[in-house]
C-alpha cells in the first residue's frame, strides 16, 4: 500500500478536521479545494513511503506518481 503511487482517497483535506471529528471512523469532508493522498509514492524520499502519510493536493492537479484503490464494500 506504500511506496508505488501515493493513493486518493474520497475524503477531502481540512486543516482541523480530525480535532472535530468522530473518534470513530471519521468520513472526511465532502467538498474542498484539496483531496487527500496517503502512502508516499516512488517520487518521494522513504521517510514519506508509510501508509499513515497523510498530504494533500490540489484537486485539479494530477501526477504520474497518484492513483487510486479500487474495492468492493459490503
């Protein structure tokens, strides 16, 4: 899960979202002007290739070194 492509996530970033949110399963913003990418990706030094990484990226903007996880839920 760390270290190939930084991965998207649905949620979008807010600065003080995790001091208000649930302590369980927190489900992120809907909208915003940043998403979210976990993980680290071969464009960047080990100290960030960790799944708890967390940066975010402009929502418009794209990289060779993000993608996304596909699963089934349910």
């Amino acid at each position: 899960m760390a270290g190939n492509v930084w991965e998207r996530v649905a949620d979008f970033y807010g600065e003080d979202y995790y001091a208000h949110s649930p302590d369980e399963n927190p489900s992120g913003l809907e909208t915003g002007e940043y998403v979210i990418l976990r993980g680290g990706s071969w464009t960047r030094p080990a100290g960030y290739l960790r799944t708890a990484v967390r940066y975010r990226y402009l929502k418009g903007n794209r990289s060779s070194g993000q993608g996304f996880r596909c699963a089934e839920t349910g």
